[in-house]
C-alpha cells in the first residue's frame, strides 16, 4: 500500500511553526503583513485571493486585499504595487495570476520591491534560487513540494526526479530546488515538446507533474516504487456535486497510487502547502 502524503497535516505543521514565529515577532512590535492584489473575477483567483486572507486574519497577520476591476489598466496596477512597496505595515506582496490580458505581468512583478516579493517570481529571487542563496524568496508551490518530500522521509540525494512541466511558477524552481546542494537529486525537466515521455518518466524514482491536464500521468509513466507529487489542480465537470465541478490532480490517482511508494493526493496534498508556505515567506520578509 503506498503512502499517502497528507498535505494538509504537513500544511498545518508548518503553519504551527509560523504561529509562533509571529506571536515573537508581535513581542518586538512587528506584525507580518501581508498584501494581496487580485485584479479582475476570475473565479479560481477570487478563492485564492480570499483564502491567503483568511489564513492570515486566523494566525493574528496583517493583511490588505486590494481588488481592482477587470478593466484596470499597467498603470492602476503599477500605482497599487508603488504604494505597498513604500507600505512599512506591509512585508510580502503578491498580485494573483492570471491577471486579465491587458496587464503585463512580468513588468507587474519586476515592479515589486524583491525584498517584498514573497511570490519568488522577482528576477532577482529567481537568480538568487539558481545561485543557492537562501537570502531570496522560494515560489511556494515547489517549496511546498519540498517539505511534502522531506514529512514523508523521502531520500532525495542521487535519485532520478523528473519535473514534468518547465513553467517559471512550479517546474522550473523545482527542478532548481531538487537539484541544489542538499536535495541532489539528478534532475530531467520534460515539457510539451518532450518525446517519449511515458520512457523518460519511467526512469524516475521521484515524479513531479505541474502539467495543467488533468489525469495527465498514468500508470505507464512509474516505474513501480516512485514517488509522485502531483501539483496539479483542474476543475473538471461533476453534475453530482453542488458546485458543478470537483477537482483532480494531473496524475490519474486510481491508475497511478498502486504503483507508488508514496503520492500526493488532490486535494489535500500539495494545495494546502502554497499557502502555508506563502505566509512563512511572508514572515522571513518581516524579519
Ligand atoms: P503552465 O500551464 O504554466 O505550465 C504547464 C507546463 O506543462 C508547461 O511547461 C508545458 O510545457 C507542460 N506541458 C503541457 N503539455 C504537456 C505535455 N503534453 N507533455 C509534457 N508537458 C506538457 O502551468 P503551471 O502554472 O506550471 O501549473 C501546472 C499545474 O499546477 C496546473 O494544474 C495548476 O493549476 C497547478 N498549480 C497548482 C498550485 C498549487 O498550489 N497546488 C500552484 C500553481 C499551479
């Protein structure tokens, strides 16, 4: 029977740590702030959005939610960003993706003070994670990936770990994180124009799928005895819930879990870790 890692536990673990890093940080008269930018109603982005403030009103965190109209323009943005930048009341700052297609994201992020960029999507963050100085911001999503390896006591250090996806949020980082110093894991990033990548997967000891498809992996991809993380979080279509939708992993769960030592479910494997590492990253900018 695999392991099933249990992301909220892990979740909650970290979050008892940042409790009560906050309530000394509050006895030298700092209180962690943190400032969340949501521009436009994409409905996914609206729960993020309210769920990291909700996360913060419940550990005693300052928090701002600044929402603007999907038809802000750079500029609006721009000025909001300004603003927290020169905010003391305000560490960490982070503007929800995906903003509507007027705005340029990148020129939206490199805006943002690195020392408040508690996304790690700065330029200057991203080099510091290629460079392996721990002074940067790591994106929480594969940070968070990190600590679910590390709870379920899995070796890293010279084992095959493939990333399957290469985008600046999850893949890319992960595959820099996995490969540092420390983790030493021999690292394949695949992506889209990957061939045979049933193959290429088959060789990992440690699979990563930030794909964006769901059920995207299956049993043909592990080799028996992996370890799978799956960040992926698609909505599909459930007439049987309430909602309409349910969702599901970019690794088809059934078919996969039997095969592996130990795997992420979705929900409750990956999900909660960005936030709980989003507010660790929010009191490293604090301090
Ligand atoms: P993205 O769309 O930016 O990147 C997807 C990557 O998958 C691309 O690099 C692409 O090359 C690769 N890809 C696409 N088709 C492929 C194929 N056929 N074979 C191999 N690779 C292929 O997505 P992202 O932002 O990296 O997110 C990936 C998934 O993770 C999504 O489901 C997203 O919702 C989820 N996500 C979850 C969290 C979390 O908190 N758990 C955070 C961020 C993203």
């Amino acid at each position: 029977m695999p392991t099933i890692i249990d992301g909220k536990e892990v979740a909650a673990q970290v979050l008892a740590e940042c409790a009560q890093e906050i309530v000394e940080l509050k006895s030298q008269g700092i209180t962690p702030g943190l400032a969340v930018v949501l521009v436009g109603e994409d409905p996914a982005s609206r729960v993020y959005v309210s769920s990291k403030v909700k996360k913060c009103a419940e550990l005693g965190l300052h928090s701002e939610k600044i929402v603007l109209s999907k038809e802000a323009t750079q500029e609006e943005v721009l000025a909001v960003v300004e603003r927290l930048n020169l905010d003391p009341a305000i560490h960490g700052i982070l503007v929800q993706s995906p903003p509507p297609p007027q705005i340029d994201e990148e020129a939206i992020v490199r805006a943002i003070n690195p020392a408040k960029d508690v996304d790690g999507f700065h330029p200057e963050n991203v080099a510091k994670l290629a460079l392996e100085d721990s002074s940067g911001f790591v994106p929480c999503t594969p940070a968070g990936c990190m600590r679910l390896l590390a709870a379920a006591g899995v070796e890293t250090s010279g084992k095959e770990a493939i990333v399957v996806g290469r985008s600046m949020i999850v893949g890319k980082p992960m595959a820099l994180l996995l490969v540092a110093k420390g983790s030493d894991a021999t690292v394949t990033i695949a992506h889209s124009r990957t061939k045979n990548l049933a193959e290429v997967c088959r060789r990992a000891d440690i699979v990563v799928a930030a794909v964006g498809i769901p059920n995207f992996i299956k049993a043909e991809h592990i080799k028996d005895g992996a370890v799978v993380i799956d960040v992926g979080i698609n909505r599909v279509e459930d007439a049987s819930r309430k909602s309409g939708y349910r969702l599901c992993g970019d690794v088809a769960f059934e078919a996969v879990a039997d095969k592996t030592h130990a795997i992420t479910p979705v929900p409750g494997g990956v999900g909660p870790m960005t936030i709980a590492m989003l507010i660790k990253n929010t009191i490293k900018a604090a301090r």
